[in-house]
C-alpha cells in the first residue's frame, strides 16, 4: 500500500526530473527564490516601475546594462563593479561609460538585503530589471530563470569582446555566434535598439563618410544632432522609450542610427529578417523574448565559481 509519505516523495521526484528536463541542468530555476525570498521578483520589479516613472529612458539603460554584462564574462554582474586603485573595471571602459542605472540595481538590492540577507545575486537582479523594464515599456511579456551567482572579476581590457557601432554584419554574426547565437537571434537582440538613443560619437563617422546607405534627409538629421557635440544624442526610432517594431521600419527606410544598425537590412543574408519583423511585430517579440531567455543563460556563474555580493558595486 502507497503511503502519503511515498506519494509525496513521488510527486516532489517528478517535480525535480520536470524541472532537469525544463530548465537544463544549469541550476537555474523559474521558482529559484520561491522558498527563500518569496517577494524578490515584485520588489525588483516595484523598483524598476518607480524608477522608469519617474525617468523613462532608464527603460533602455536597464536593457543595454543586462546585454553588456552578459556579453564580458557572462550574466555574472560584473558589469556592476566599481574599479579600484588596484583594477580599472568594466564599467570605466570607454563602451561603458555612457551605461546609467546602476542607482536602480543598487536601490532593489539595500530592499532584498533588508528582506532577505545574501540570497538575491546582483547578477539575477540586472536580469530581472531588464525584462521589467521591457514590459513597462509595452515590450512582451516573459520569465525569465534565476539563479545566477556574481562573478569576482571585472577588468576593462574585458570589455573588448563588445560589438562595436562600427561592426559589419559578418563582424556582428560572428560576436554573436561566438555566444551561441544565430544570425536570427543576432537580429532580434539588436531589435532592443527600438529602445533609447546612441550618442553622435558612435555614428559621426558615418556622416564624414557619406554613407551611402543612409538616407539624404535622415543623414541632415543626424549632422544637426551632431552640431551639439559628441554627446548629442539621437533616439534610434520615433518611438524611443517604448517596445516596438519601429526600428525595423527605419531600417528599411535607410533611417538606421549606428552602423552596425543599417547594416542588418543592406546584408542579404539578415534583410529579410529585418523585412520579417518590420512587418510582423507579433514574430519580433516571440524571437526577442526567447533570444533574451537564452542570452541571460551565457556563461552564468554556479556554486563556489561565484557569490552572492551583498554590495553589488564591490566583491564580497
């Protein structure tokens, strides 16, 4: 006769086998903090919606923030570090120094240390507020797993294995490959770009150049941005703190901010990606939301080969 007790050793052993199957076998977990910080999702999620109220081009930081840190040694945080006399950090690298939000993480991370000490990593914290800020901006809507320890190294020279604003499409294929990313999920991920704006210094060449693939009046737009400066700014669509399928659009009409931008619909083998997405939204925010569930899994730190940093600027 099966006892209770069986059935429920049954039921939490299928659980467990489900879960391996669900979420691999890389210790990352939807209900990662279900038992031992229960409120960590919302009071991430509270923080980020209060943050982007109040400034609601924070919406694009969190996203380049959480893309940036998992591109240079893995969704580990590092990006957070501050540098020392000892160690020039990632952040200080010149790819880095326009990124903002760090006040948001550092606000979210003093609430979980109050409700829950040394259990939320900093790492799954930039994760999270990344997809909030996603969906506050009218982006689709996803989960995302947990689990993720912070890293111990941050050093600038790091950062070197950032796309650049100048890359071609078989520079940025290659970047994203590297990573595991298909030439399609390279499209989908350089889509967050329908979020916020680049500054006139990533894309000034084009305009000395002529591009040719930059169109007429467009290009007058961006030489009168560029007539304030290296830090100008100019949004990458007209729809800059809100989720959409506007870049696309702009890429076909030749209205691409950065180089690297345009390219996606000049190179044969991702225009009709671009064409894809510019006329189905719908596609852009399924292939986006899975290509993000799969970037926030590159090389995560587990176990002892990371911490949970109580001080997200700072190792333990």
């Amino acid at each position: 006769m099966i006892t209770m007790a069986n059935l429920l050793s049954m039921f939490i052993l299928m659980e467990v086998v489900a879960s391996g199957f669900r979420f691999g076998v890389d210790g990352l977990r939807m209900d990662y903090y279900i038992m031992s910080c229960p409120f960590a999702e919302s009071i991430v999620k509270n923080t980020v919606n209060r943050a982007l109220q109040d400034d609601p081009t924070l919406a694009a930081a969190l996203v380049r923030m959480h893309f940036h840190d998992c591109f240079v040694e893995g969704c580990d945080g590092s990006i957070l570090i501050d540098s020392t006399e000892d160690n020039t950090a990632e952040k200080d690298s010149p790819g880095n120094l326009s990124l903002r939000g760090y006040e948001v993480i550092d606000d979210a991370k003093e609430q979980l240390e109050d409700q829950c000490p040394g259990i939320v990593s900093c790492a799954d914290i930039v994760a999270m507020a990344a997809r909030d800020a996603i969906f506050w901006s009218r982006g689709p809507v996803y989960d995302i797993p947990k689990g993720r320890k912070d890293g111990r190294r941050s050093k600038i020279e790091d950062t070197i294995n950032l796309p650049f604003p100048t890359f071609n499409t078989s520079e940025l294929i290659s970047a994203f490959g590297k990573r595991g990313f298909s030439a399609q999920e390279m499209v989908a991920l350089s889509g967050a770009h329908t979020l916020g704006v680049a500054r006139c210094s990533s894309f000034k060449n084009r305009l000395n150049n002529a591009d040719a693939n930059l169109d007429s009046d467009f290009a007058k737009t961006l030489s009168k941005t560029c007539s304030a400066g290296d830090n100008a700014e100019q949004p990458f669509d007209a729809t800059q703190n809100t989720f959409d399928n506007f870049y696309f659009n702009a890429l076909i009409r030749k209205s691409g901010v950065l180089f690297s931008d345009q390219v996606l619909y000049t190179t044969p083998r991702t225009r009709n990606i671009v064409y894809g997405y510019a006329m189905n939204q719908a596609m852009f925010f399924f292939d986006f939301q899975q290509a993000m569930v799969k970037m926030g899994k590159v090389d995560v730190k587990e176990g002892s080969n990371g911490e949970v940093r109580q001080n997200c600027r700072k190792i333990n």
